[in-house]
C-alpha cells in the first residue's frame, strides 16, 4: 500500500481513488514526463535513443506477459507468438489491403489477440502446466510455419519470411515515423496509454474477476465469477497488447522477420516481469528498465576488457544469456518479489525514517 | 509399404533417445514436482562432456561412463545451489528458476566449446544401413536405441530394487508420508537431479553421434515435453512410450506431411497431436487424474 505523509486527507473518494493523489506527486510525474518528453530526446544520441526505443518495446511487450502471470495466473512461454503476428498482421494489412498505419495497428491488434485466444482455449479444461505446453506450442506454431512459411512470403516484399519495410511507410496523418527519434515519441505515447489503460483495468470488475482466478480458481467458480469467459478475455487482451508491441516494434525496423520473435524472447518477456516483480503494475517496468540497461552496462564493460582478452567481444551473445539466466535464478532465490517490492521497501524505509515500521 | 515401414521403424528408434530424455524429465517431475525446462540443457552438457572424453581418445563407453559420472556431480550442484532454497517455493517460481537455468546452461556450454557444430570424429557408429529384407535402418539409429532401452531398464531395475529408489518411489506418492517415515527428502531430490542429468546425458551423447552438437540439441528437450504430456506426467513407462510415439510422429509427419506444408512440420507436428490429445484426454495418456479440494 501507499503510504502518505502524515495530515494528508482526502474529502471525497474521487481523490483518495486517484492515481497521482497529492501534489507533490503531479510535481513529481511532470517533471518525468518533461524528462521523457524534452531532455532525453534532446539530449540522447541516436545510439541511446535506440536503446530507449528497445526498452519501450520490451515494456510493451511484457505488459502482455504481466497481464496474464502477475494478474491472470495463467504462465505463458510463448508471448512473442502474439507479437509476431500482429507484426505481421499489421505490415501485411498494410501492404496487401493498403490500409492507414493506425488501421493496420488495429488489425494487429486484433490478430494479436485472436491468435492468443485460439491457443488459449484449452484453458477450458486444463491449467498450471498445461497451459505452459499450449502457449509453448503456440510460440513454435507460429513463428516456425505460420509467419516463416505462409505469412512472410505472402507479400512479395523481401526475401523468404522476411518482409521489408519501405521507408516513411509508417504515419499517423502527416506525421511520419522515420527516425529513432520519431519512434522514441510513439513509443512514450503507446506505452503512457497503455499503462494507463492497464492499471485502470486492473480497477475494474475485470481486473478483480482476473486476480480473484489467480488466487484461486475454484473458489473464484464458487462465488459465481465466470472463469471461461474471463479467462478467454485474459489471453484476448493480452494477445491484443503483444500485438500491439509488434506494431510498435516494425516502425523501428527496416526489415521485419520471424528471427525476431523467437522462444528466446519469450522466456526474455517472462524473465522481464519476474525480475521486475509478478503481479505489480510497475514490475514490467523496472523489469524491462533491468535487464535492457543492464545489456549495455554489459556492452561498456565489454570493450574495454575485450582489449585485454580478444575472444571476449565474440562471445557478448553468450555473456548475455548468462548474465540473465544467472540473474532470474538469484531473483528468484533472493528476491522473489522483484525490483518493484525492492523499491517500495526502500521508500517506505526513508518515509518512516527513523521509525522501522 | 516399404517406405512406410521404414519410417516407423526409424522413428521408433529415434524415439529410444527421446524416451531417455522424457524418462529425465518425469523423474524429476514424478519425485519433486519440478517442471524442468533446462532438459535440453543436461542433454547438451552430456553431450559436449562426452564429446569431449570421447576427443581425449578415451573409446566411446569409458567416455559415456565418465560423462555420467561428471553428470552426476553436476546434478549434485544444480540441486544443491538451485533447487534446494526453492523448495516450498510457488510453482512458477521453480519453473522460472529452471528457465534461468537453462539460458545459463546453454550460455556455459558456449562459452566452454563455442557455438560451431561438432562431430564425434572419428565416427562412432558405421554409415552403413543394415537391411532386414526389403527395410533399411540406419545402425547409429539401431544402437542408440539399444543403449537408451539397456539405460532405461537399468533404471526401471533401479526404481524397483534399490532402497533409494524405493524412498524415491515413496516420495514421488506421498512426500509427508515418506518424511515421516524416515526418509531424507533431500538426499532423494539430489539423486533425481543425478538420475535426470545422467538420462540427459547419454540422450544428448547418442543425439550427437547422429547429427553432430550444437546449440539445436537444447530444442530436443523442448520436444521431448510433448512425449510426457502424451504419457501423462507422473508414469515413468507414459513417459518412455511417449518418447517412443513421439519419435514415431515425428517421423511420419516429416514424411508425409512436409510435403504439404513446406518446412518446420517436423518439429511441430508433435505439438499439434499434443494439442488434440489434450483436449480429448488432458491427464495424458496415464497420468494420475487430480482433484481438486477446498
């Protein structure tokens, strides 16, 4: 829970529901949003910026994969399905049907969303486990036949599943998204409203339908809560959000392929909100802000040594995977509850300073 | 008719290395629960370890037999460093931790022997095909299955005959009962980790005889999670007869239904027919039906 200074009262529920419920948070969030919006884009070079982008991909990413863990209880290892195929739906629609850059993140969305849907269904009769080796099967299902052999070549635009994506292709009325720093301003607006649009569902009947089956599903059933629908609507929505990462993720490319959307991404997405922390609304967050920065700490360390020990700059893909199995398994046996509970613990430290509790 | 014959009796061979994996894989899930993602993983650790002896110019058998002794210790370690401060831990959380594992297995075995493709050389197993009448077998395919049923009914003889394995057994069925009869839960976990990272092993040995190592061995223990499914999850014969009829189904998907659908059906096809399967039967084929209670 947050806790407010002392003396802080509110008169009516409308504040005590807000999400920013004093002033000194509104002071607090405009100066992040200056940041994000004015100094980093001014001031970051291509390179950082392109390492902004790939953070606000992973965040967007794992959103979905947060949604269905941390609130629905249902463990996917296979996310990046969604995402490649809305990715794919997105850039097909919009070079076979010739349909608007925000149509086509629609049709992603959608197909992001019904593909998650079709695989959930043996979520009728089976759970735990099963549900793993469904979405399991659905990673390798689709990016192995679907987008490699049917969806990719269907174009005719680049080579075997690879489909090109021709400059400037991507605009939203007269704003074309072309450069990274373009890319940076729709990623901040896509991950800002979908935030928004999560936490606030979490809120509703919706969000509690979903906890209330994570907790536990048949004392869920017993007090009358649908868990077939909302289940299903768990893996639409979810599905949806990949989607809309992968949607994201072509105006940020010049070329988009199914090499892009592997198993490997997957248990990446779920590493993500692990570390960060299951069940948090912020925990995809730091999670993703974890484990992108912590690859280019890697890369800075990397070139140095590399002088020193020449084999090394040909093994950072190696050094990578390491360093973030390495990192899930000491979350998870040190930290079980992530960076997100990490940093609540310590703020809630310094506001009860110098009391312990 | 021939055509056909051969493909089954292939598959049914491949099958034998993929029962060994599975057989790892249920051991583990069978005596603690664990879903182990990193099966892949010990396949390839057995793998390149034995490649490894086997490249010391130690003849093939002492290199297996060494490989399964430093399986073990590496079983030893992964239970104790890993899996040990999970226990009583939430479900996915111990998945998760196998998951990490596994990206960490696989970054070791890069790091130690890089990523190229490596050959037993020279070559362990004649390329010639045997011939039973009109049908052709490989014989890699025909001795790795010898060794993966000799490796299976050892461990079957294991199960049923040593103290260990029968505390094993027991744990597997109730494990506060067994607790309280004196049994020491961890040694039995620590000999799981031994038996499934010695299983993996010689799977990931055989495998490398037939088409080399390298990184795409640690997907066959993705494959292999069909096969326990099939079977059901806590029957260690579901699980062999799985990796049998998923070698089976792999086979004949690539054969017959590859044309169809260029590429990739190979190693999807088991993932369909699980899919059906799970629908129709979802405890698997013998696996133990649960209810749930309040």
């Amino acid at each position: 829970m947050l806790r407010l200074p002392c003396g802080t009262k509110f008169d009516n529920y409308r504040a005590d529901h807000a999400w920013w419920q004093t002033r000194w948070t509104w002071i607090k969030m405009f100066l992040l949003f200056f940041i994000l919006f004015f100094i980093i884009p001014r001031f970051a070079g291509e390179y950082w910026l392109g390492v902004f982008n790939m953070l606000g991909y992973t965040i967007l990413a794992a959103m979905g994969v947060q949604l269905l863990i941390g609130y629905t209880g249902q463990v996917t290892l296979g996310h990046a399905a969604p995402i490649g195929f809305g990715a794919f739906a997105c850039a097909l629609s919009m070079y076979l049907l010739g349909v608007p850059y925000l149509v086509g993140v629609l049709i992603g969305m959608l197909a992001g969303g019904l593909l998650s849907f079709v695989f959930g269904l043996p979520c009728i009769k089976v759970k735990g486990f099963y549900i793993i080796m469904t979405t399991m099967a659905m990673q390798f299902i689709t990016t192995d036949i679907i987008l490699t052999q049917f969806l990719g070549p269907l174009a005719g635009k680049g080579r075997g599943g690879v489909l090109a994506i021709e400059p400037g292709m991507f605009h939203i009325g007269p704003w074309v998204i072309y450069t990274d720093k373009d890319a940076y301003y729709w990623m901040l607006i896509l991950v800002i409203i979908m935030q928004w649009f999560m936490a606030n569902l979490m809120r509703t009947r919706v969000g509690r339908a979903w906890m209330a089956i994570r907790d536990n599903d048949i004392a869920a059933e017993a007090l009358g809560v649908n868990i077939v629908y909302y289940k299903f609507l768990a893996f639409f929505i979810a599905g949806a959000m990949g989607g809309l990462a992968g949607c994201y993720w072509l105006t940020t490319q010049s070329i988009v392929s199914p090499e892009h959307f592997p198993f490997a991404w997957s248990l990446w997405l779920v590493g993500v909100i692990l570390i960060g922390g299951v069940g948090s609304m912020y925990g995809h967050i730091y999670g993703a802000m974890f484990m992108t920065l912590m690859l280019e700490f890697i890369k800075l360390a990397l070139v140095p040594l590399s002088s020193a020990f020449p084999t090394l700059a040909g093994k950072f893909l190696f050094l990578k995977d390491f360093f973030f199995g390495l990192a899930i398994v000491l979350f998870l046996i040190f930290e079980p509850n992530g960076l997100a509970y990490r940093w609540w613990r310590t703020k809630r430290y310094f506001q009860l300073w110098p009391f312990p509790y | 008719m021939v055509e056909f014959a051969e493909v089954l009796i292939t598959g049914l061979l491949l099958g034998g290395i993929y029962a060994c994996i599975a057989l790892g894989w249920a051991i583990i899930y069978k005596t603690s629960g664990v879903i182990n993602l990193a099966t892949g993983e010990l396949t390839m650790i057995g793998g390149y370890v034995c490649f490894s002896l086997y490249e010391k110019g130690l003849p093939f058998l002492v290199a297996l037999l060494g490989m399964l002794v430093i399986a073990s210790i590496c079983g030893i370690l992964t239970e104790r460093l890993f899996i040990r401060p999970m226990i009583g831990e939430p479900l996915l959380s111990v998945i998760m931790v196998t998951v990490g594992l596994s990206f960490f297995f696989k970054a070791v075995v890069c790091l130690i022997w890089g990523a190229d493709t490596r050959v037993f050389t020279p070559r362990i197993f004649p390329l010639e095909p045997l011939t039973l009448g009109p049908i052709e077998i490989g014989q890699v395919f025909l001795y790795s299955f010898l060794v993966a049923i000799v490796l299976m009914g050892v461990l079957i003889a294991f199960f049923q005959k040593t103290r260990i394995g029968l505390a094993m057994q027991a744990t597997a069925d109730d494990e506060m009962a067994a607790m309280s009869m004196g049994i020491k839960a961890s040694l039995v976990y620590r000999w799981t980790w031994m038996i499934a990272f010695m299983a993996c092993g010689v799977a990931g040995a055989l495998l490398g005889n037939i088409n080399g190592l390298n990184v795409s061995v640690s997907y066959m223990g993705l494959l292999v999670l069909p096969a326990v499914v099939i079977g059901g999850m806590n029957s260690i014969p579901g699980a062999v007869v799985g990796g049998l009829l998923i070698g089976v189904l792999q086979n004949l998907g690539d054969t017959y239904i590859s044309p169809f659908f260029p590429g990739g059906v190979k190693f999807t096809f088991p993932f369909i027919v699980m899919i059906i399967i799970m629908l129709w039967k979802p405890y698997g084929l013998w696996g133990w039906i649960k209810i749930e209670r309040m």
